[in-house]
C-alpha cells in the first residue's frame, strides 16, 4: 500500500506500508473481534483481495482533496 500526501506549500510524503502486513491472519483475527463474520470468510474475502491487488496494479483506494491538500492511497 502506497499513501502519497501533496500540499502545495511541502514537498510530497510517500509512505509504502508492505501489504502483506496489513492483510494477514493476525490482522484478520484482530479486525474480527466482534465476530461479524467466521474466519473462514474473513481469509477468503483477504484472498480475494490481495487477488485484487495482484490483478490491478495501481488502483486508487482512496482520493482526498481538501484546501491544498490531495491524499492518495494505492495498492
């Protein structure tokens, strides 16, 4: 996962956060405390994200643009 932050003032801050870090079975048990879903499920939907991630480099999470500001999450 890459976080770019860009405001016109400062010079760009990228953050690369390794995704294997974000989504592992560790993380998967720690998101499910409330048992919304069995962790069968929970490592299938993981899977098929990362699956995701595999298949379509450079997808746009998330955009934010705010004042000067733009905050761009990619996978």
């Amino acid at each position: 996962m890459k976080v770019l932050i860009k405001e016109t003032t400062n010079k760009p801050i990228k953050i690369s956060i390794p995704n294997s870090l974000i989504f592992n079975g560790l993380t998967a048990h720690y998101i499910n405390k409330d048992k919304m879903l069995n962790e069968k499920d929970l490592r299938l939907f993981l899977k098929t994200l990362k699956s995701f991630i595999k298949t379509h480099k450079g997808f746009v999470f998330v955009e934010i643009q705010s004042g000067d500001t733009y905050i761009e999450v990619t996978f």
